[in-house]
C-alpha cells in the first residue's frame, strides 16, 4: 500500500525497511495544578488508588518511580499548593527563583538598566547591538568568558522583558 503525504518517499528498494522508532522523552513531567490533583487523590483514597487512577498502564520501575515521585510531591505539598493556586505559575513544571537561570548577577542587570535609562533620558536610542556589547562588557569584567555568556538576542529579549525595556524599542 503506498504511503501518503508522510514527508520525502523512501528510496527504491526501501519501501519495506521499517521505520526508526520514535525518539522522545518517556518522562513526563506534570504542572503544579496536575501535582496537587494527584496529591489531593493520595491523601483522600490512598496509594493504590492513586496508582490506578494516574498511572493505570505503568508497570514496573517505572510503577515504582511514579510512586516515589508521588510520595516527593506530597513531602512537598505546601510548595505546590502556592504555586498551583497562583494563577501564571500553576501550568508550569518547575519553578526558579528570580536570577537563578541568569548568568549575569542582579547588580550588573541592574547597572546595566541604569545605563539604557541614562541613553534614553538623553535620547539616544539602545540598539540590541549596543546592549549586547556592553552586556559582554560586563560579563567579561565579572570574569565570565564569551564561551559562557554570549549576550544571545534570547539573553537580551528576556533582560528587556524582565525589567520593562521592551515597549517600543528599536532592535
């Protein structure tokens, strides 16, 4: 039976070789909301109808693994509580305090956001170009090599966005 529409055809002489199997990840990881849910079902019906209610077709280590993880979560209950009833945080996985991904610290960001309001009170517009060098700038003085911070247009998107520079700005 020919195939339809699934991307480039296969070679001739290929059509019956079978398919690589579909590379992903086989954890999945839940929100803060899905988490208090489960942990709400432990506390009121207990482990196995946790179990079977959430992972009804998990066998084995991975059984296992679940149920320990269910177990971290209920350890953890007052942490995911406060993050799922606050309404942006309760549909992400994982929750990083402020600065913790960032490799620039809070006091150079911070310097540098003073330095962007002195240009625009000037009326000088900060181009991502002349942040990016002034960002390396900084970072090379703070010892950190090109190698591990390299200014990306992502790096400065999010630095505009976490401190409010991102309404109306030339790139």
């Amino acid at each position: 039976m020919p195939r339809v529409g699934l991307g480039r055809p296969p070679l001739p002489g290929n059509e019956n070789t079978p398919k690589k199997a579909p590379s992903g990840l086989k954890r999945k990881r839940l929100t803060y909301e899905q988490k208090l849910r489960v942990i709400k079902c432990y506390e009121a019906h207990g482990m196995p109808e946790t179990m079977d209610r959430f992972y009804p077709n998990v066998v084995g280590a991975a059984r296992e693994s679940a149920r320990k993880n269910i177990h971290l979560w209920v350890s953890s209950k007052h942490h995911i509580q406060e993050q799922a009833n606050d309404p942006t945080r309760s549909t992400q996985r994982a929750a990083r305090s402020r600065g913790v991904g960032i490799t620039l610290t809070l006091d150079v960001e911070d310097r540098l956001v003073r330095w962007i309001c002195d240009l625009r009170t000037q009326g000088i517009p900060v181009t991502h170009a002349m942040l990016r060098e002034k960002a390396l700038e900084a970072a090379q003085a703070m010892g950190l090599s090109h190698a591990v911070f390299k200014a990306s247009e992502t790096w400065i998107t999010g630095f505009k966005h976490r401190h409010g520079l991102d309404r109306d700005d030339p790139k």
